[in-house]
C-alpha cells in the first residue's frame, strides 16, 4: 500500500515541477470547451470493513478480538463527464469492482480463526462533482466528492461456515478525492486517489454465535487509480 502512495506522490511532484516551469505550447488547447466527455478509469484498491461491537463481545469469553484487514481488489470502468462551469463539472463513472474480504476471530489463546472467505463483485455507481484549478501550462490539480451506490453483482458469500455472516446486496458510500490532470496532444491522463466511507450497516442479523458479537459492519476502502480521457 506504501508503494502505491509513493508512486502517486511521485507522479504529483513531477507534475508540479513540469506545471511550475516557464510558459510552453498547450496541448489540446480546445480540450475545456467541450461540453461533455468520455474516457476510462483503471485503479487498484483496498477494502476492509470497520467492526462494531455489540455488548455481547464484551459478556463472551470465546474471543479476544474480531478484525478485518485491508485487502487488494483490481477497479475497471468508464467516464462520463459533463461540463458545468468553467471550473466545475458533473461525473459520473460506472465501474466493477473485484476483492476480497475476511473477517478474522482472534482468540483467547492467541489463534487466529479465518472463517471462510468471501469473494466480492461490486457494480459502482459513483456520482461526483470535480472542481478543478485553473489550467496552468498543461496540467491542473482536481477535487471530487460525491456518493457511490454500490451492488452486489455475484451474491454475498458468507464469511463463516452455514451462512454464519451475512451482507446486504446494496451498500452506498460518501467519496473524497483528488488527483492532476495532465493535458497530452491527443487525450488527458490523470493519476487520481481516492477514499471511501461506507455509510450503510451492511451486516443482515442471522442471530447466531458469530453476528450476534456484531453491532454493525460498514466498508472503507481507498483506490488508485488512473484515468484516460
């Protein structure tokens, strides 16, 4: 996860060493004025699900801990982006999402019980405004927030043995992001970084051993990516 950050950070620092240079040619100068445009966004993301206890971990003895880790997923989709204002725009970026999830029961022994895992296909409608910086040379910095509606596409799996543990198929989330678009002759490329909050209680209540340690269950997860548009 360091080593995407750093490489994010890396292309950053590059392109604001080449924006802060002298004035030079624009490339695709025309680009702004369009109303609407489309293009393709390719990212790497961690997912984990934040855990709440219920006070019945606290009266059992079984386990010390319930965790859940931040685990690798691959993030393909379009763009669709329209114009607003000359400095805001309207995008919308319909994408699937593949990960992985486990929850992790630690015991009083120290032994670490993984239930079984849970392979995830997520359909993201995420719906975001950008603000965007004045175009300096052929770069400009961004800003995104919006709210991502998210659908199970291929059937929550529990996480335990007998449908222990148990998701809902929607989930819906609020997104902050930013990212530097950098204008190249025929299209525009951009490394972008986003992070997610799960606002929905995505934990349906089977009222067994194992939920019934559980408050409530919601995502976070961040996602680099690159876009070409």
């Amino acid at each position: 996860m360091c080593k995407k950050i750093n490489l994010v950070f890396t292309l950053v620092c590059i392109s604001i060493n080449l924006f802060a240079q002298k004035e030079m040619p624009l490339n695709n100068p025309n680009y702004d004025s369009q109303k609407y445009h489309f293009g393709f966004i390719l990212g790497l993301s961690q997912n984990k699900l934040q855990i709440n206890y219920s006070s019945k971990f606290t009266e059992q003895n079984n386990y010390q801990q319930i965790l859940s880790k931040y685990e690798p997923g691959f993030n393909v989709g379009i763009i669709m982006d329209v114009k607003i204002q000359q400095n805001y725009n309207l995008r919308i970026t319909p994408s699937f999402n593949f990960t992985d999830q486990k929850i992790y029961y630690v015991s009083n022994n120290q032994e670490i019980t993984q239930p079984k895992n849970s392979g995830i296909s997520n359909f993201e409608l995420p719906i975001y405004l950008k603000y965007r910086s004045d175009r300096v040379n052929n770069g400009r910095a961004y800003i995104l927030v919006g709210t991502n509606i998210i659908f199970d596409m291929g059937g929550f799996e529990e996480l335990a043995e007998n449908r222990n543990i148990e998701f809902s198929k929607t989930n819906y989330s609020l997104d902050l992001g930013f990212g530097i678009d950098i204008y190249f002759e025929y299209f525009k490329f951009a490394p972008e970084i986003k992070y997610s909050y799960g606002l929905k209680n995505v934990l349906i209540s089977q009222n067994n051993e194992y939920d019934n340690m559980i408050n409530q269950l919601s995502t976070r997860s961040i996602l680099i990516s690159l876009t070409f548009e």
